[in-house]
C-alpha cells in the first residue's frame, strides 16, 4: 500500500468524508496497485486488492469520466450528525447511493473457517 494510500485512507476512517477531488486521487492511487504483489503477500491482501480494484471501478463509473463530482462519507460520521445537519449536509447532493459490503459476494471459505467464524 502506497504512503498516499494510507493517508486517505485514515483521512477516510477520522474525518468521515473524501471531497471529490480526493476520491479523483483515491482512484488513481487504487489504479497503482499490482494484483500480483498482493498474491504473492497472501489471500487477505488480495482480497484487499479486489475490493480495492471494485471500489475503484464503482467510482470511475459514478464520476462518468470527470462529468460528475463525487464524495464520499463514512456512515458512522454521518450517523453523528444532528438530523437537521445532516439533512443540510446531504441536501446538497443530488443524489445519494449507499453501499456496503456484502456477504453474498464474498467466496465461500472451507466449512472448518466458516463454521468457526459463525459461532464467535
């Protein structure tokens, strides 16, 4: 992971927004990253790199080549806010998509991991 990547991606996590010219940045520091590398350094780090690798795909596409600005927020950040801030706050998009992540997408592991993971 580049330097400039873990920044944003702390910037991420403590403030709870990237402005739309950082998740331009953002998207570019994901385009850097080698598929390869993160094999090589195990399964965790490319399932990392995949998600990083969608997350990138799924923004480029919202952006539609620079002709919309896209931020981002962290839910728990907004979950913060006062109803009537965050009500201004996101009165001033026109539109809002949510995401998580999602179980269903995630390959299976064995039935030993799996098994192990349900019961904690």
């Amino acid at each position: 992971q580049s330097a400039t990547l873990k920044k944003l991606s702390v910037s991420m996590y403590e403030i709870g927004r990237l402005r739309h010219l950082t998740v331009h940045k953002l998207c570019e520091e994901l385009g850097t990253l080698d598929r390869s590398k993160a094999a090589l350094a195990g399964v965790e780090f490319l399932e990392y790199h995949d998600q990083g690798a969608a997350l990138r795909r799924s923004l480029m596409a919202l952006q539609n080549d620079g002709k919309r600005l896209v931020d981002m927020f962290r839910q728990g950040s907004l979950q913060n806010l006062d109803s009537k801030t965050r009500e201004k706050l996101l009165g001033r998009y026109k539109c809002i998509l949510i995401v998580a992540p999602s179980q269903a997408l995630q390959p299976q592991r064995s039935s030993s991991s799996s098994s192990s993971s349900s019961s904690s």
